[in-house]
C-alpha cells in the first residue's frame, strides 16, 4: 500500500475488541460497537508523537472510513488521538 496522510492525519486500522464479556458473556455481531482502539498504519509528516506501529485509543465518533486495497482503515486528524496504549 502507498497511502501517505497529509498535515496532522493518521492512518489507522481497527482493532477487533473480544466478542465475550468477561463473564463469558458472547456479543452478537450487530450489539457491538465499533472499536475505538487502533493500529497506527501511517503518519503525516508534521506528526512527531506517534510512530508506525502505535497502539492509540480515539474518539467514538472520529475519523473517515476508506478502504484500501479491500481493506478498511480510518483516517483521524492528530486531536481526535486520545492517548496511545503502551
């Protein structure tokens, strides 16, 4: 993939979130929110916190949704980040 966000963008790429609870409870497809955790894919140039690879926590309602290559990816401004998971 070639994709290379402008400014302070962020490509990111959803991670799936368990579908039980921690009782063992299983959550059917259509109750699940989307998830808000993400893989950092790529970065604008004017960003210098975050690097590929970064595992970050964002808003509920944040981003664009494109596919690429057959593949869903989210593209976030940098102030939608809420903090990055270490």
């Amino acid at each position: 993939m070639n994709f290379k966000p402008l400014g302070e963008r962020v490509l990111v790429e959803r991670l799936e979130e368990s579908s039980t609870t921690a009782s063992g409870i299983i959550i059917p497809d259509n109750a699940k929110e989307k998830p808000s955790k993400a893989k950092v894919i790529a970065l604008g140039k004017e960003i210098k916190k975050l690097q590929e690879g970064d595992v970050i926590v964002f808003g509920k309602y944040a981003g664009s949704e494109i596919t690429l290559e057959g593949k869903e990816y989210l593209i976030l401004e940098f102030s939608d980040i809420l903090g990055i998971l270490a």
